[in-house]
C-alpha cells in the first residue's frame, strides 16, 4: 500500500512537470495582423508647357526630374527651364505647379497626382496634346475615350497606349478627335497609374488642362474681372442625361447665371455653356451641381487669351506658391459670412498676415505684390470653407489654383505580419 501511494506521488509529479515544461516551452502565438496609420505623402506630377518654363513648388521634401534620381528640397522653390516633368513629393501642404510665358500669352499648369482614372476637358483639339506621364518603375497602360458634343467619338490608337517606367508619351489630341467644339477625355488604366495633361499651344491660346474625376458637385475658381470669355465645359461619362444648375457667386452676391439653369448634357457627351456675357465682369467663383456624376472644365479669358481651369477643393486652408502679381479671388459658397486670414509672404522678403471678411455667396478679390523676384506664397486659413485661384489677366491670362493645405487624416488599416521576413 505505501508503495502504491509513493508510487501515485511519483507519476503526479512527472505530470505536473510535465504539464509546466509545456507551458513554458509553448511560444505565446503572435496576432497575424496589427492595426497601423500609413504616413501622409503626397507625390505630383509637374508638366511643362515648353523648353523653358518654371516650376514653382513649396513643402516638397524631395524633387526630381523624371526618372532621375530624387534630391532634398526645403521650403518655397524655383526652378527654371524646365523641359521635362518634374516630380515633387511631400506632407498633405505640398504644392506646385509650372509657369510659362508666350510672346503675348501666359499659363499656369499645376502639378497633379497620378491617378488610374480621371477626365480633361478641352474647348478645342485645335493645337492641343495629351502628355501621358508614368511616374512608377513599371509599365503602364492607357485607355483613351473621347466624348465630343454629338456623342462618343471614334477614335483609332486610344487604346492600350503602353508607357514605359519613369517615362513619358505625347500623342496628338487633333489626330484622335478632329472635329470642332469642345471635347472631354476620360482615361483609364488597365496596368499601373498616370498623369494625363492636355496642352494647347497655338498663337492665340497657350494653355493646359489638367484631369479631374466626375462628381455630382464641384467648384470652378479664376474668372478675373473685366472677362469677356467664361466657358463652363461638361462631360457627361454615363449613360443617363445630366440636367446641371450653375451658380455664380460675385462680388456680392450668389445668382444663376443666364444660361446657367437646367443645362441638359446627353449621355456620352460634352457640352460648352457660355456664360460671360451674363457675370457682368465681376471676379466670380462657380458652383456646379449635376442630378448625376458629371466632369466639369473653365475656358476663361479676355479674348485675347484663354485661361484653362479644373474643379478646386474648398477648405478651411488653403495655398499656393506663385509669381509676383495677380489677384487673389476667395468664394464663398455658403450662407454664413466667413473670416478669412491671408497671408502672403515674399520669399527672402516680408511676410504679412490681413484679417478679411468674405461675404456669403460672394467672392473677394486682394491684389497681391507685383515684385517678387522669387515667387511669393499664399495662404488663407478660414471659419468657413472657401475656394479659390489667384487670377492673373495683365500680359496674358492664368489662374493659379488654391490647393487644400488642411491636415489629411489618415485611415489605419490591417498591415499582416509574416515573422520570416526581416
């Protein structure tokens, strides 16, 4: 019997032993995936105009040319003769954009992302070019379709346009499409992501559009004063009519436009509503709404040159870094008086911050310094959300876009762990 007991003592133990040794030797299992905040960058495509265009660029952390290799960059920059694209990347207040002059014409072409779909607008295809820019290291591929004012158009070669690595391609708009009135060009990528410019350069117009993706509400900023030309362009993508109401905000108040009210847009095609005659020259910001998603574009000008412009976010803050001159034009599209604080700096020269009333439904305009050899930034921070451009119509026409310069949230997402990796 105590044999029997000494001997029950024993085999407990060993399995009491035992059953530690395992919990000891038993690894705790990881989770397979961890919750992580990606960082906020930014990375754009800037597209010049000619040989010797100047880019123009303020919270880039890095710039290169395209496909070459990428340097350190502080604070507002300027860089001349810019012949091929330039790459900035940076925080959520990175912008930029590329400034070019003609013997009587100017244009602005901001620096935009890469995207994998997205839609341009142009009155003509007279003198215009599509720069197909691929700022990745693979191949991509393009797809062209052409939406003129009589319906889809057909056109050979637009599809399947390979671009190489760190590379660009110009295809000529007028052989695709040559037809009159405007024309609206949605692209799409089956393999990779691109920048996809427009480019008008005749003797009359140097200009570009840049892309933008449909939506049922967008603004239009950078109709100067004293415009005799205001050009709202409409791309309908789908396959149901658009009816679109436009509302013109000036210089005391919001009003639809003659011609502005119950635009219908035919499915799979582009429109041109010309509205100059009825915004009585003021400095005006537009609002666009459509009953279905729609692409939106502005030809704006004194006859003498034309101005391109895509839709602007509205912000509570807003940017840019652009040449001496202009007007600052701030719309404000709700129905509360906002309190806008501008600031405007000389780069290696003052800097000074101004308190400004915007009235509701109304836009403002602010001249800016006409000497600023090295470019001045601008930045607007406000109660209210707002949109705008800086409009310049003194040699020549632009419009400089304001970009939202707000903080991005970032979405966490689910990132797997995979423990051989290191």
């Amino acid at each position: 019997m105590k044999r029997t007991l000494v001997t029950l003592v024993m085999l407990l133990a060993l399995i009491g032993g035992g059953l530690a040794l395992a919990t000891v030797v038993r690894p705790i299992p990881l989770p397979r995936t961890i919750e992580v905040v990606p960082p906020v960058t930014s990375k754009l495509m800037c597209a010049p105009m000619t040989d010797d265009d100047t880019l123009f660029t303020d919270g880039a952390e890095t710039l290169s040319q395209l496909g070459e290799r990428e340097v350190p960059a502080s604070g507002p920059t300027l860089q001349g003769e810019q012949s091929v694209p330039a790459v900035i990347r940076g925080g959520p207040a990175l912008v930029g954009g590329i400034a070019t002059v003609g013997s009587a014409t100017r244009a602005w072409v901001p620096c935009a992302p890469p995207r994998s779909q997205g839609t341009l607008l142009v009155p003509s295809t007279v003198g215009t070019d599509l720069l197909v820019i691929n700022p990745d290291a693979s191949e991509a591929v393009v797809d062209l379709t052409l939406y003129g004012t009589d319906g889809e158009l057909v056109a050979l070669g637009a599809r399947g346009i390979a671009v190489g690595p760190h590379s660009s391609r110009t295809i000529a708009l007028s052989v695709l499409a040559d037809q009159e009135g405007p024309v609206g060009v949605d692209f799409s990528t089956s393999r990779g992501r691109a920048t996809v410019v427009a480019r008008t350069n005749t003797p009359d117009v140097l200009e570009a559009a840049t892309s933008s993706t449909a939506g049922r509400q967008h603004w239009l900023a950078g109709i100067p004063k004293g415009a005799t030309v205001a050009s709202l362009l409409v791309t309908n993508p789908g396959t149901d009519r658009a009816t679109v109401e436009v509302m013109a905000h000036g210089t005391s108040v919001a009003y639809q436009p003659e011609g502005g009210t119950g635009v219908s847009v035919p499915a799979h095609s582009t429109v041109a509503v010309e509205l100059g005659a009825s915004l009585a020259g003021e400095a005006t910001g537009l609002e666009v709404t459509s009953d279905v998603d729609v692409a939106v574009g502005l030809s704006t000008g004194t006859g003498t040159d034309l101005a391109f412009a895509s839709p602007v976010p509205d912000a509570t803050q807003l940017g840019a870094f652009v040449p001496a001159g202009g007007v600052l034009q701030l719309s404000n599209p709700s129905a509360t008086q906002a309190t806008a604080f501008v600031a405007v700096g000389v780069v290696e020269g003052a800097r000074a911050t101004v308190e400004h009333a915007v009235p509701a439904g109304a836009t403002l305009s602010i001249p800016l310094e006409g000497t600023a050899p090295k470019g001045q930034t601008v930045s607007v921070n406000s109660d209210v959300a707002l949109f705008g451009a800086i409009a310049d119509a003194t040699a020549g026409v632009s419009a400089v876009p304001l970009s939202s310069t707000g903080t991005v949230l970032s979405e966490p997402v689910d990132a797997e762990i995979v423990p051989t990796l290191h």
